[in-house]
C-alpha cells in the first residue's frame, strides 16, 4: 500500500492510495480505521530503522484482517526493540 525508498541522504516514502482503497473494498467493515496513517506509519518506520526488511505488528510485509482488527483497536504498533531502534538511530541523526 506504500513505499519506502532507501538510498542514503535521499530517502523518501510513498503512500499509494488506490491500493488503500482496493484494501477496504475487499474489507469495507474496517472503514473506521485510520489505514492511511498506519501505511503511513509503516512506511516511515522503514525509513526511521533505515531498512526495507518486514516484521510483526505494522512493520509486517500485508496485513490480514486479524491486523485490522488490532488496528481497530489501535493495537497495532512497532515491536519494543524497533522502536528503541528507531530511537537510537533518530538520536544519532541529531548528532550527526
């Protein structure tokens, strides 16, 4: 539903909404849920642990509706040790 493009001191990210919106034709029951923003999230998490590789909970590569559902209930968030990840490397960046 987005992208993340990693390429040094030009990264950047993209949100694709079109791919959002076939998400919740398929699933319109999750209508209330912020997708945009957690694709939005997703994304810049990317760019904050500086690496395109997929994990569990946002970070994870599709999400399914049991996914939704925790986003529903905004259960679905970073890993602890991505976000002390993207602490230290934003921490780093402030110092560079």
């Amino acid at each position: 539903m987005g992208f993340a493009v990693l390429a040094g001191s030009r990264n950047g990210a993209a949100v694709i909404f079109s791919h959002v919106a076939s998400l919740l034709k398929d699933y319109p029951q999750y209508a209330d849920c912020d997708i945009v923003g957690a694709v939005i999230a997703h994304e810049l998490g990317h760019l904050l642990l500086d690496s395109a590789k997929h994990g569990d909970g946002i970070m994870k590569a599709n999400w399914e509706p049991a996914d939704l559902a925790a986003m529903r209930q905004r259960r679905l968030k970073f890993s602890q040790s991505e976000a002390r990840e993207m602490g230290a490397n934003l921490a780093r960046r402030l110092v560079d």
